[in-house]
C-alpha cells in the first residue's frame, strides 16, 4: 500500500512550496486548480504525446484517478504523487451541477468521490509516497470548540466524513518572520487543529517545509 501525508494551509503558506525538493524525474504532479506550478521548467504537462511528462491539471478526480493509475503502472522511476489544490476537485464537481434540483445529492456524491480516491491513493504500489495539499478553514470539533481544519465543500462530508481521518500524517503549513526572513515550516501538531502524526515520527512540533523530508520520515517510520 502507498503512504498517503494530508498538508493543509492556508493560500501562500507553503504547501506547493514544500515539494521543492522532491526529484521532477521521480515525481508527478497533479492539479485540481488553474494556477500554473512555481517552478521553471521543471514539470511537463503529460500527453500521449509526452508519456514521460510529469504535471496534469484536470477539473476531474476520475481523470486524476486515472492519469495515477497509468503513471505508477508504467512508470517505475516515479515515486511521489503531488495532488496540489486538492480542495478544488470538490468545488468543480459542485460548480458543473449548481442548478441541479437535488440539492442534497450533489453532496453525496462529492463525498463518496472523496472517500473513492482515498482508497484508490492508499492502493497504490508500495513505493509510492502520495501528498494531498489542501486548503483549510476554520470548523467546530466533536467537543464543540472551534478548529483548524481541511477545506471541504457541504455538511454530508463535514458531519459523515472524517477527512482528516483517512490519512496519517496530516500536517500544517505555517510560516513565521526572523528579521528580514519569512521562515516557512510543518507544524506535526497543533492544539486547535486536525494536525496530527505518529509518536516520533518527526524531530519536533515544528519541522522543515519540506515533502522530501516528511517522505523520508515516513518511509523509515514504517520500515
């Protein structure tokens, strides 16, 4: 089974920042939202033209779904998915049936989507790191307190589906001012929010902004 990290945070936070050290020759990247990705020349769209391309961005979890499943079938050097915006696959799905009657429906079905792909992610092959960036918003926990938590769209995901709790670790993007620098970094957990990670996986309640680190802390975790 792959191994499967939630990153949450807010917009310019770091979350697509936090893959700057992952290798683009082993790495795929796919995005459910319409900006481009902030590096140069690192990731080509893939094509049937371009088999070996590393970025996708589709408005549709079925075509995410089905661009992973080709890449890590035939594509043995890659080792880590990046699903970045992740939040906006739900808000297509909602956009393109908006004037549907049944209401309710709708949100079913984004659910049900939601949990489809988790399963489909942690199905994939064992050497396969995945990482769902995902934005947050501020929500009200089991006790009735507020919490940070991952952005999602209607009350059947928020009241039936425990996001957060199908993946292990969920971490936050945050970010900080030294002097003159703006520091980003992982909070592994959090008082006040869905974050949360295995005892000793990480050095710390703060850790580095960076996916490469997270995916090698995992790996010896669970070797």
């Amino acid at each position: 089974m792959a191994r499967i990290a939630l990153i949450l945070g807010e917009s310019g936070s770091g979350k697509s920042r936090s893959s700057k050290n992952l290798p683009p020759d082993e790495t795929f990247f796919v995005t459910g939202g319409i900006q481009d990705l902030p590096y140069k020349n690192s990731y080509k769209p893939l094509t049937k033209k371009n088999p070996k391309g590393n970025f996708l961005r589709t408005e549709k979890l079925t075509e995410a779904a089905k661009a992973i499943d080709w890449v890590v079938k035939n594509r043995p050097e890659v080792k880590y998915i990046v699903i970045d915006d992740n939040q906006y696959f739900s808000m297509f799905t909602y956009v393109n049936r908006a004037y549907e009657r049944d209401y309710y429906s709708k949100f079913v079905d984004i659910g049900v989507e939601l949990v489809q792909f988790a399963k489909f992610l942690k199905n994939l092959r064992d050497d396969i790191t995945v990482f769902l960036l995902n934005h947050v918003e501020t929500g009200t926990s089991a006790m009735g307190n507020e919490q940070i938590q991952a952005k999602t769209l209607g009350k059947f995901v928020k009241e039936k589906i425990t996001y957060e709790g199908l993946f292990q670790p969920v971490l936050l993007c945050d970010k900080e001012t030294e002097g003159e620098d703006t520091v980003h970094f992982f909070w592994t957990k959090l008082a006040g929010s869905v974050v949360k990670a295995p005892e000793d996986m990480f050095d710390g309640q703060k850790i580095p902004n960076d996916l490469k680190l997270v995916a090698d802390a995992m790996d010896e975790y669970y070797s």
